[in-house]
C-alpha cells in the first residue's frame, strides 16, 4: 500500500486520489467536530476519542510499521505540541458557542493561512481563478456563521469568547495542516507518520481530563467509551484522509477542499443535533460548495 501511495506522488492520477481523500476528510471532519459536540462534555468526548485512538494505533507504531527515521522524532515533537494547543482551544469554542456558528469560524479561518503557508513552506502558488475560489469560499464560511450568529438562540452571553476561540483554533488548523503535510513528507513510508501521530497524539488529553472523568457519572461511562471509539475510527479516516492527500497533492487544495466540511457540519447539525437549515443557510452551502469547485477547475 505504500508503495502504491508513493508511486502516486506528484501525477495526475495521485491529484485525483488526493481529490478524494480530502473531500472524504471534509465529511468525516464535521461528523468527528459532532462528536465532540453532543451531550457529553466536550474535554472528555476528546480525551475518549484521543485514548482510543492511541490505544488502537500502539501495536501498528510499535509491530508493523517501519520505525521512524531518527530525524521524524523532532517532528513528532512539533506535531504533539501543535495539536496539544489546537485541542485545548478547540474545548474552549465549543464548550463557549453554538456548534454551527463556530465551526464555520474554525473552518473558515483555516484555509487561509493553510494556502498561504504552503507558499511560504511548500513553494505552491495558486492562480488568481483559485484565489476567487478562496473567496468564494469564504464568504460562504462567514456568511454562514454570520447567518447562525443572528439566529443561535443558545450560548448568546459567551457567544463573544467563542468566536475568538474559533479564530485561534482556526488559526491551529492551518498550523496543523500544514506542519503535519512537511512531516509525512519527511518519512519515506506515509503510514510510518500516521502510525506513530496517532499513538502520540492520544496522549495528553487523557491525562489532563483526569479529574473530570472522576467527576462523570457512572452511567456516562460506557456511552462516553463508545463515542470514544467511534471517534477514534472516524479520526483515523478524517485526519489520515487529508494527511495523504497532502502528501499526494498541493497542501493548499486539499486545505480549502476540506472545508467543504462546514456544509456536512450544517447537514449534521440538522439532522443529528436538531438545529435548523433554512433556505437562506442551504444557498450559503452552495456557495461554499461552489468555492471548492472553483479551486479544483482554475488549478
């Protein structure tokens, strides 16, 4: 498999499976944001998928895939603490704000300074065709959240800090993306990164949760467990999803694909969290939509 992966590096038919990858990402990246945002606390439904995740990945860093280059322990260093504060200001929008007014901040906020640090880092530029489709994007991602901001009737009085959130978690998005691109490219087998990322990863949380899972009522437990392993699964497919892509393809597309996720996230909100989609928030989706297609065709 990872000679197959490697060997699709950088031709057409590795942008096409790049293509794939990132928009399968961009769906189970809102139902993975969903997860976190249900009844459950939202420290412990990360640590829960965080523990899992790390559990599951120990034997496949440790038993079957190659060991790291001593070089990647520095990176994995770097990733650790990068995702460490990612997760720390992902817990505080959501425990702040209204999960379809602050995704779309987060996700808005990522694949701007995602596609501008991978010109900086990657030496990938965009056309002006695809900075309209940035645009685009963008404006659908904002107007979106600006849309839910004027109807959210819960969490209006930390509505304030939960948006300031979301910009910084955004803001770790694009530093994620695009640091973790530079580190599975630095491994000569892909699975090697994503093996020991996700054994590392699931680390901190556990252990800085600890008191609040004293806390939890025993009837919680299981459930909150299960959440945790449904999450870990989705979470292997989301994040390995686009962590291929960006090895496969430019960091900068597969950054805005993946935002096709706020539509998944508005859909999932619907139909799963019981928040409403009206005609006005299904034309911003579309727009959202658009900006993506417009980025793949002006590339």
């Amino acid at each position: 498999m990872s000679g197959y992966l490697t060997a699709l590096e950088g031709t057409e038919a590795g942008h096409q499976v790049a293509l794939g990858l990132a928009l399968l990402a961009a769906f189970l990246h809102a139902l993975f944001g969903a997860l976190q945002k249900g009844r459950h606390d939202p420290w412990l439904s990360r640590a829960a998928i965080d523990a899992s995740y790390g559990i599951i990945a120990m034997p496949f860093a440790l038993f079957v895939v190659p060991w790291p280059e001593p070089h990647m322990w520095p990176i994995f260093a770097g990733a650790f603490v990068i995702h460490v504060l990612y997760k720390l200001a992902q817990a505080m929008t959501y425990t702040r704000g209204a999960y379809t007014v602050v995704y779309p901040v987060v996700r808005g906020t990522g694949p701007l300074f995602a596609v501008i640090g991978a010109g900086l880092i990657f030496n990938e530029h965009f056309t002006v065709g695809q900075w309209a489709g940035v645009a685009v994007l963008l404006a659908g991602i904002y107007g979106l959240a600006l849309y839910n901001l004027r109807t959210v009737t819960v969490a209006r009085d930390t509505m304030v800090p939960a948006l300031g959130f979301a910009v910084l978690t955004g803001l770790f998005v694009a530093a994620y993306t695009t640091y973790d691109a530079y580190g599975i490219r630095a491994t000569a087998d892909p699975f090697t990164f994503l093996a020991w990322f996700f054994f590392i990863d699931g680390i901190f949380m556990p252990l800085v949760t600890f008191r609040r899972w004293r806390a939890l009522p025993s009837s919680e437990f299981v459930p909150l467990l299960r959440r945790g392993v449904i999450g870990a699964f989705v979470a292997y497919f989301s994040f390995g999803s686009i962590m291929l892509a960006t090895r496969l393809d430019n960091v900068g597309e597969a950054a805005v694909l993946r935002e096709t996720s706020t539509v998944f996230a508005a859909l999932i909100g619907w139909l799963v969290l019981g928040e409403k989609v009206g005609p006005r928030r299904t034309a911003l989706m579309a727009l959202i939509a658009a900006g993506a297609v417009i980025v793949e065709m002006a590339g």
